[in-house]
C-alpha cells in the first residue's frame, strides 16, 4: 500500500513538473517571440498586413497563394485553374501564374528547373517594376526546400543565415521595403501574411532562438491560407 502511494505522489510530482516545464516554456516563446519578430511583424511595412480582415483576391494572387500550400489531393484541381489562367503579355498577372508554376515545380524537386522559372520571373519584373514580394515568397519557398533537402546541422546555419539576410537586406534577393511594397501590402495584405508564414517554415530549421520565433508566430496566426 505504502509503495503503490509513493508511487502515485512521485507520478503526480513528475507531472506537476512536466506542467510547469511547459508553462515555464510558454512564457519564455511568448516573451522572446514577440521581441525577434517585431522587425517581421510590425516594422518591414507601415500597414496592417499580419492577420489581416477578409480580402478579396484576383484569380491569379488566389491561385499564387494556394500554390504555397497545396496538398497532393489539391495538386490536379490546381493545375485545371492555373490552365484556365490566359496570359499572352508582361503584367502581374502573368508574373504571378509563372512564379504559381514555379512553386508547384519547387514541390516537385526540379530545383534548376525552379531556377530558371526564377530567372525568367526577375526579367519580367525588372520592366514592371512592381513589388517584388510574390518572387521574394518563391525564393523562399526554394530556399525551405534546400533546407529539408540538408543535414539538421546545416540546415541551422542556413536557415540563420536566411533569416538574417532577409533582416539585413529586406529580403533575399530583392528589396521588399520600397513605397511600392507599402501600397500593396496594404491592397494585398494577405500575399504578406503567407510570407511571413512561409518565413515561419524556415525558422522552424533554425537554432532555438528560431524554433521560438517560428512557434510564436504560428501561435499568433489567426487566419488559414490553406482555406482560401
């Protein structure tokens, strides 16, 4: 009898310690997120683009995001509406169905495959001169997949690496704090939002610091790309 109570008080203790771990650890995620993220969520664009109200979206930006987070049941019935999609001169539009290809061809693994679709999609958007935001979330949805593709050790460094990239330089390749990155984040707040989670993915590869981040701003997340 006395060995069946001392073992039920040491289970009880180990799991009071197991809550107050996890409490202990929220707290500190809680904490630490909100100051690493502020750069991502508060200051790269003066504008309420995380978590942001219901947005209607053109066809092309609807199947660009859908393209970032398809599952393999959805992959036939995206490639009918990017089929669907007309594109016959150099606009957004026909920018934002190329970089939706390129995102499906990421998926698949043809990474020098992706890589030129990347290339093609920068020549387009040099004689548009628009934000660069859905090229810049491409580019960072290839980057993720080299991530999964590497041992966890490099894949820290990496995702380190990108990350502080992104905060140096506002982004990998090109800039995303222009006047033209505040206006449409502010007309297309929801493409920003998808960025921000996609960075979520890559910090999720990254040191504890970025574990920590990554679990914050999935904790904060209140609208469901996939959905859309």
């Amino acid at each position: 009898m006395h060995k069946n109570i001392s073992r039920a008080a040491a289970g009880l203790l180990l799991i009071t310690i197991c809550i107050t771990a996890l409490y202990i650890w929220g707290k500190e995620i809680k904490k630490n997120g909100e100051l690493e993220t502020r750069w991502l969520r508060l200051d790269m664009w003066p504008t309420r683009y995380f978590n942001p109200e219901n947005q209607i979206l053109s066809k092309t930006d609807e199947v660009y995001l859908k393209s970032l987070t398809y599952s393999p049941e959805e992959k036939q019935e995206l490639l009918k509406k990017l089929a669907t999609l007309k594109c016959h001169e150099t606009n957004d539009d026909c920018l934002t169905i190329l970089l939706s290809i390129t995102n499906i061809v990421i998926d698949e693994g043809e990474l020098d495959k992706a890589k030129e679709l990347e290339n093609q999609a920068a020549k387009q958007l040099h004689q548009l001169q628009t934000c660069p935001i859905k090229l810049e979330t491409t580019l960072t949805k290839h980057a993720l997949r080299t991530l999964k593709n590497n041992s966890t050790e490099n894949s820290k460094a990496k995702a380190k690496l990108i990350i502080n990239t992104i905060k140096n330089n506002k982004g990998i390749n090109f800039n995303l704090q222009t006047v033209e990155c505040e206006k449409y984040a502010a007309h297309s707040p929801k493409i920003f939002h998808a960025y921000i989670m996609l960075l979520a993915e890559v910090m999720s590869h990254g040191d504890s610091s970025l574990i920590k981040s990554a679990a914050y701003l999935r904790n904060i997340d209140s609208i469901k790309i996939k959905g859309l």
